[in-house]
C-alpha cells in the first residue's frame, strides 16, 4: 500500500498534454506524438520558449505514460511522485508504528478510497464473435481545481484523516490515550478546511470522461473489465474503480453455452427421413452449409465441429443443433398406403 500525503499536485500533466483526467493510454501517446512534433528544437531552433515547453511535454508524458507514476500522481499528486522517489520507489507506510502499539490514527486516511462502481457493459453475440473496441462514456464527480485553496496546515495537527481528529489525553504518569474523534474540518493527515472559503461554490462537479473499452474475442459474460482511479474524487480519499460486467444481449438464433452454441431447427418429416441440404447466416455473416443424409430423429443433437464461439487460447468451440421434426397434420389413404409398401 502507497502512504503518501495527499497533497494538490503543482503541475497539471494533464493540461500539459491537452488532456483531461482518465484519458486512454492511446490518447496520452496521440497527444505527447501531436505536441513533441509542434514543439521539436529541430523545427523551432534557437526558441528557448518552444525547448522550456518541450520539456514540460516530455516530463508529462514520463509521468503519465509510466502506469505506476501516473497512479501515484493522480491519487497523491506531484509531491506523492517527490516522495516516492525519495523513498527509492518503496512503497511503505510511515503510521504503522502506531498499529504496531495499538494507537490507530494516521494509517486509516491512507487507506480510505471512495466507493468502486460496478455497471453492465451490455455487448451483442457479434461483439463476443468478433471482438470490439469501443467508447464508453461515463460522469464522474471531480475536485473542485482550487479545492487546495480551501485547506489550510495551520492548527490541523491532530487531523488525521477525512472527518477524523485525533485527540490525546494524559491519564497518568507516563500513560497516554490516543482516541479519534469525529471533525468535519479534517481532511488528512495534518490538513483542514479554511473558514469560509470563497473559491468553490461547489467542492465538486460532474465531469464527463470518455474511455476506450477492448471487448477481446471470446470474452465470457460476465466477465469482468476494470479501469482504476477513474471513479468520485474526495479530499483524503484514493479515487476508487470503475468496473464494467460484460452482459450479452439476447440472440434471435444462438444461444451461447460455455465455448459452444445452440441453435434450434425445425424440419419437415421428408427430409428428416430421406436427409436434407440447408444454411443459415453465421454471426459474422459466413453462409454455412450443413447436410444430413440420415434419418434425423425427434430431439436429436447434431454438432458441428468448430462453429462455436472463438476460444481466447485459440480455436473454437463447437455448433450443437437441436432438431424438431414437424409432423404432418393427417396422412391420406394413398399416403399411408404409399408408406406402408415402402417401409414394409
């Protein structure tokens, strides 16, 4: 577990990219590729301005493009990244000295985040079949940008984590209570609000954010797809997760069994008994033929090899027809009389 104070970062390496909290992996690269190629020494020689913001560029992108820094930064911001290098890329908890006596305080701020979310993706047959890349729009509630200029380290000693005091009493010589009481005023670790701040109307906002979703070949329903920190932000808090269940919509053919799929059919008693020739549209729009030239009986299972679902190891699973023979209404004399002779 990080333990790092939560402090308000000192550089948006969003904002230096152009971007918003939560882009993709793929926009961070668009945009670095974008901005390096407009601000390039080789097409701005001599500009000292266009090479100050070339580094800006290029130390935003070390930092989001780095999955471990951009963790740290968006949960602990510019000074977390400071003391996680200060500490050799440790990861360590300064307050479990106090756990180890018995004291609690100072870790629990640490370790509180806000909620995750879970939602259903809902997706189609087609898009388990085939895999899909797709945009997943979702509204967050974010910080307020000047939230820090809220907050104060004055007299906030004994804050010890959000809505959380820490108070300290002497009952004897050489005995001490450590107790926590409830504050709103507290927001973490040795940090409170300010007495009527002007700068927010709103600690937080709704904020849109758009996010790329890999639905791969083969997924499963209610498989399970999760972007981190992109959920509420809350002073004190790590930003919890967003987690997609893939819920397949229902197919008007098949119906998808572990790697397999079913499909039911109906044929006549003519080609139940002397055999037949038919198609059907696959899922990825492929005319499969199928031939039977023997006698198909009521409730039979017929499979055919790898026309399931693709597997994610490779290969695929198997198409398991169900047939339904539709009997004739009634028979006239001849008829029966026809079918006695040929079946004896």
């Amino acid at each position: 577990m990080l333990a790092l104070h939560v402090v308000l970062a000192d550089t948006d390496y969003y904002a230096v990219l152009g971007l918003k909290k939560g882009a993709s992996e793929q926009e961070i690269k668009r945009a670095y590729r974008k901005l390096s190629l407009q601000f390039h020494p080789d097409k701005n020689p001599g500009n000292k301005e266009a090479e100050k913001r070339m580094q800006e560029i290029t130390n935003a992108n070390d930092i989001l493009g780095d999955p471990e820094k951009r963790k740290i930064y968006d949960q602990h911001g510019e000074e977390g990244l400071k003391q996680h290098q200060a500490n050799g890329g440790r990861q360590q908890n300064p307050f479990d000295i106090f756990s180890m006596f018995g004291f609690g305080g100072g870790g629990q701020s640490q370790e509180a985040r806000t909620p995750d979310v879970t939602l259903p993706l809902h997706v189609t047959l087609k898009d388990l079949y085939l895999g899909r890349v797709t945009e997943v729009h979702y509204v967050r509630h974010v910080l307020c940008e000047r939230h820090a200029d809220c907050t104060t380290t004055n007299g906030c000693g004994d804050c010890s984590g959000p809505g959380q005091r820490v108070v300290t009493r002497q009952l004897g010589p050489g005995f001490v209570q450590r107790m926590e009481q409830a504050d709103p005023k507290c927001i973490s670790q040795g940090k409170c609000w300010k007495n009527n701040c002007k700068h927010c109307k709103s600690i937080t906002s709704p904020e849109e954010i758009n996010l790329m979703v890999d639905i791969p070949k083969g997924a499963n329903d209610g498989e399970r797809i999760t972007f981190d920190g992109v959920t509420d932000e809350k002073i004190g808090h790590h930003t919890g997760n967003l987690v997609l269940v893939i819920t397949t919509n229902p197919h008007k053919l098949f119906k998808r069994v572990g790697d397999n799929l079913h499909m039911e059919w109906t044929v006549s008693l003519h080609d139940a008994l002397v055999g037949f020739t038919r198609t059907f549209e696959h899922i990825d729009g492929r005319v499969v033929t199928v031939t039977r030239d023997v006698v198909t009986r009521p409730d039979e299972y017929h499979t055919v090899p790898g026309e399931g679902m693709p597997r994610k190891s490779g290969g695929k699973g198997n198409l398991i027809i169900h047939y339904t023979i539709d009997f004739p209404p009634s028979l006239t004399q001849s008829q029966k009389d026809q079918i006695r002779k040929i079946l004896g």
